[in-house]
C-alpha cells in the first residue's frame, strides 16, 4: 500500500470529538514530512477572538485584565513540529479559494493536507492532499504513539540568558528582538555534554562526521564509555573507538539529546554589525533606575526524523531557540499587563496523552505567582479551548511538566502488564504516580509504615498530575500532621505507630485540600462483590486506592471483572517491598501484579480510602 497521508490517532479523535465538530469550526494541523508522507501529528482550534477566553468560573469574565493576545501555538510546539494543512467541521464547502489564500503558510509543504468533518451521526472523516492547486481526495494511515517514539529523537536545549529591558511592554519587546537577533546570527553553537567534543556549529559539525544521522548521535550519547588503556592492560591510553551500534529495542517513549549552548562573545565584524543595527532597537533615553535584569531559563525542543543528518540539525536547533525566545516573550508581555511586573521564568514541557506531542508553557518560577492566580488560570484555559481538552482536570499546571531522564523511584510500574480479562470489563489508574515502600529514602520503617507508604503514593499521583506540589510528606510530616489536625497525641510524632485509611483521609485533606470518599467492608471475602463501585471509582475519578485491613495496607491500582466467569481481580501496588527501585524484581516477585479475590483476608474487616478528584484545570 502506499501510504499519502498518516494522521495520529489523538488528531482524530479530537477533531471528531463533539467539542469541537459540534458547531463550524477552523483547525491549524501540525506535522511534517516522514518519508516523503505528510504526517500529521498535532491540531490546534483556531479561536475566533482573543476576547473568546475561556474561564472556569463564568462570572469571572467581568473581572478579566484586557484581552490576552498569546504567542502562537507553534511557538509551544517542537520545533520541527510545521503548519501543514488545515481541518474545518460543519457543512462541506469547496476549500479551494481558502486553501490559495491560506496555502502559503503551509511551511513545510506545497500540498498542504485538508481534512473535513460533518459531524452527522455515522459521519466519517474525510481526507484531501492540495496538490496541482486541486483537491485530492486520498486515504489516510492512523498512527499511535509508538510510531512516533521510533521515528523521531527530541534534541533537548537547556541555557539560562538575560534580558536587560524597562520594565514596560516597548522596552521588553524591542530587547528580547535585539537578543533574538543576537542568538540567530551564527554567532551561537551546540554542544552535546554526554559526547564530549560533539559541536554544531553554522559551519562545522565537530567530534563526529557530519553525514552521521540523529540516530548514530544517540547511540554514542548512550553507549557505554570506552575502556582506557594503554596497550598492556594498564589504564593510561585509549584504544581505537569502535563505531556505536544502534539499538534494536523498541522504545518505550521519546528519546532525547541533551544539547547545551555557547555564545561568541569576541568582537568581530558580525559582532560590529550587530552593535550597529541593535541601536535602531534600543530604548533611547533609558532610565537606569527603572532598568532590570530578567534571568529566564530556556528549555527547547526539536523533534527531528531519526535519518536526519547532523550538519542539517543547526537551523533545527536555531529555530527551537527563536520560538521559545518567542513564547518567553510573550509570558513576560503578559505579566507586565496583568502583574505590573516582570518574574523570572521557566519553561515547562507537558505530555499530555491526549496529545501525543509536547507543549511548552512559560511561568514565573517558583510560588510567587499562585497557580490559581487568575491571569495563568486564562492562559491554561485558553490552551485547553485550542487543544480541545476537558476543562475539569489540569494538563498545564507546573505539576504536569515532562521528567525527563531517569527517575529515582519507579514510575508506573504496571504500565507493562497484562489485563488478565480483555474481553471483560477493566479500569485502572488514570495518570502518573511513584512507587513508595518499606525503607526508601534510608529511613527503615519495615513492619509499620505500609499505610505511610501508600499515602505517600497517592500524595505522588496528585502532584504528578498538577493538582499540588511541593515534596512527598515524610513519615514525620504525616505524624505532625495528624497532630495538627487533633487526631493524634503529640507523642505520636516520631513513633513507629500505624495509621489507617481514615487517617489518609485527613492527611490528603490536611496536606493537599483532597476530599475522600471511605468504602467499609466487613470481610475481605465481599471484596470481588465491591468490583463495579471500584471500576466506577477508576472511570470516573481515576485515583489510585489505599486499603487497609487487619494490620497490612495496599494500593490498588485498578480492577478487572469477567461477569461470565464471576471473576474479579485487582491491580496491587504492595508497599512490604524492601529491595531496590528496579522494574525488575518489583513485577517478577508480584509486588505490583494482579491479585484475585483470595488475595484478601477472608475475615478482616478492610477500609479504603477513595481520593476524590478536584473538578478544576
């Protein structure tokens, strides 16, 4: 078969999602060319208004600073990530005169892709290639995430600068033009720190041959270091490199190389040239009083094919500088107008799995801006209305962001197992969390604080998916707690005393604003007859469980029932565990596995604490 388009399968489900084919709407698609095949792998709504904010409270329409104007979508997508064509819902029209005006601005291609949607019941989505200013209908190939992972490689770019402006939206824009200027002059180059000597330069490719592709660089990033040695065994010289192979092994999400930046700070006649046009930029009469320095630190992606060769991977890496130049901006332009100041910045890379790709936000950092604050509340919001994404849970918090690199706990350790009934009914977590047990962090609590354990697991999830933040609680911070709150005696911080589900309960209250709901059951046995509330808890408020009972406490992390065989098991996250943070060992000894009914004790009475998830973004 040969294939003319491929379309991500989040693309499509939320083009036909009725939030967004309900009424006659316009849809930017985001892509590029892999293998000479148009490849759409994000869709923006085009908003109509920026006065069109969204809000979660509808009053606070009334209290809105003037309207936001946001840097453009792409500024938040990886570079490499193009507008290649457009989508439209509603009532078919001939696209043509659209698509000459409109064709243009598709960067990446001259046959820009154009997808429609009805939106009638049993309305299917239709697919067109502008080629030879006509439209041809073509099919289209669904892909999932794994193509993507396997594909391409995110070059990671990582630098703190300084922007020496007023404190004004003139003197702000005219500075980050002049430092946007500066930083794609060639007077900038790459370096890789993992590969010491690799540089990009606009010249040059340094340390490894420049027809050698993404993929290569990868592998000499990862691969283990030579061996030293000076000819008889002896440590002292290095042996003769011998060329990386490229892993085989499908990988299980993006890939990523780190790059750091250098700046040419000698005089010469770029530099000369520079000085001279930046004067026709700079404030004239700048008030030394009022001038700041605004420390931001840049963190950028490019998402490039993984046959792309290094010496075409500078402009990449340029233009992933410039957008996220471009989206810090913006940030700053809007704390000005709402804040009446300037905060020192961060970008932050969200993955929402709904998407499929990266999105990056600029914040003040730190917490003197409130997540709540009603300014970044509009901007979240916003994002959501052109990302097509519910308004009831957060994807842009702070919390939300991407950790990339390896984590010391593990995260998700179920993700690889196998639903024990597919053809049944099945509902698990919904979201990220870390696996807590028995002796991490060096402190030995081994035969007392399983339900510590457990709670820190939850509190986990509830920061990884942005509806809190700071640290995991210790056990001294959860004691302290329960102290405060008047559960506990001031002697019971410091003890190696058990606690419940109920006292989860007040601690997810106390700590992090959660409410709870607590299921009781008499005996473990009645446990399987629980399973539909279970699998109703997961589908709709996707928290993990802890369970208590007897003097043992448990995480489940979700439920699967086969009505035909009256079976019904649950996913086990087991907080006894003492031994290291390795997949390994942790899913080949059952500690997170599926379980069935006998797993409970048949005669102990059992409380679980059901976390309720916040209705907020």
């Amino acid at each position: 078969m040969i294939v003319k388009l491929r379309i991500s399968e989040h693309v499509k489900k939320r083009i036909c999602d009725p939030t967004f084919a309900s009424s006659p709407g316009t849809g930017e698609l985001y892509g590029t060319i892999c293998d000479g095949v148009p490849t759409v792998i994000g869709f923006a709504r085009v908003l109509k208004q920026p006065a069109e904010a969204v809000t979660v409270d509808p009053d606070a329409a009334e209290k809105c600073a003037p309207a936001d104007t946001p840097a453009p979508i792409q500024h938040s997508l990886p570079s490499g990530l193009d507008l290649i064509g457009w989508v439209k819902t509603g009532p078919y029209a001939d696209p043509t005169d659209f698509l000459l005006k409109a064709g243009p601005d598709a960067f990446v291609t001259d046959n820009p892709v154009y997808l429609h949607y009805t939106g009638e019941p049993g309305a299917d989505l239709q697919t067109f290639i502008f080629e030879q200013r006509k439209l041809q209908s073509v099919e289209c190939v669904l892909f999932a995430d794994e193509f993507l992972h396997r594909e391409y490689y995110l070059l990671r770019l990582q630098c703190t600068l300084t922007l020496v402006c007023e404190q004004t939206e003139k003197s702000v824009c005219e500075n980050a033009f002049r430092l946007r200027r500066q930083l794609g002059s060639g007077s900038v180059a790459f370096t890789v720190p993992a590969a010491a000597g690799v540089m990009l330069s606009d010249y040059a490719v340094t340390g490894i041959d420049k027809e050698e592709s993404v993929e290569m660089l990868h592998a000499m990033v990862t691969a283990p270091k030579p061996e030293q040695d000076d000819g008889f065994g002896v440590a002292g010289g290095r042996v003769k490199a011998k060329k990386v192979p490229v892993s085989s092994k499908a990988p299980s999400g993006y890939r990523v190389i780190d790059f750091g930046l250098l700046i040419k700070k000698s005089k010469d006649e770029v530099d000369e040239k520079l000085r001279r046009e930046a004067c026709n930029v700079t404030i004239d009469r700048r008030n030394e009083a009022q001038t700041v320095k605004v420390p931001f630190q840049v963190d950028c992606l490019s998402m490039v094919h993984r046959t792309k060769k290094l010496d075409k991977c500078f402009d990449n890496m340029v233009e992933s500088v410039d957008c996220s130049l471009g989206l810090i901006e913006a940030a700053l332009l809007e704390q000005l107008r709402h804040q009446k100041r300037l905060y020192v910045s961060k970008c932050y890379h969200m993955l929402p799995r709904e998407l499929g790709h990266f999105v990056t936000c600029v914040y003040p950092l730190g917490e003197e801006v409130s997540e709540t604050d009603s300014f970044l509340e509009r901007q979240r919001a916003s994002m959501h209305k052109q990302f097509v994404l519910p308004l009831n849970r957060p994807y842009f918090r702070k919390g939300n962001a991407h950790r990339f690199g390896p984590s010391k706990v593990l995260i998700n350790p179920h993700e690889t197992l196998t639903v024990p009934h597919p053809e049944g009914r099945t509902a698990v977590v919904d979201g990220v969390y870390t696996y807590h047990h028995y002796m991490q962090d060096n402190f030995d609590d081994n035969g007392w604080g399983c339900a510590y354990r457990s709670l820190q697991t939850l509190v986990s999830w509830f920061n990884l998916q942005g509806y809190s933040s700071g640290p995991i609680p210790t056990h001294n911070d959860i004691q302290s707690c329960l102290v405060r709150l008047g559960d506990k005696q001031r002697p019971f911080i410091g003890s190696r005393q058990w606690i419940g589900s109920t006292e989860v309960s007040m601690c997810l209250s106390g700590l992090l604003g959660i409410d709870s709901r607590i299921m009781f059951v008499m005996h473990g046995s009645e446990l399987a007859s629980r399973g539909m509330e279970l699998l109703q808890h997961f589908q709709q408020e996707g928290t993990p469980i802890m369970i208590g009972g007897g003097v043992l406490a448990h995480t489940i992390l979700g439920v699967s029932m086969n009505a035909e065989l009256g079976e019904t098991k649950f996913l086990i996250l087991d907080p006894h565990y003492t031994g290291p943070d390795e997949l390994g060992p942790v899913l080949g000894k059952g500690w997170c596995a599926w379980k069935g009914g006998d797993f409970w004790d048949k005669v102990a009475h059992y409380n679980l604490c059901m976390p309720i998830r916040p209705k907020r973004l």
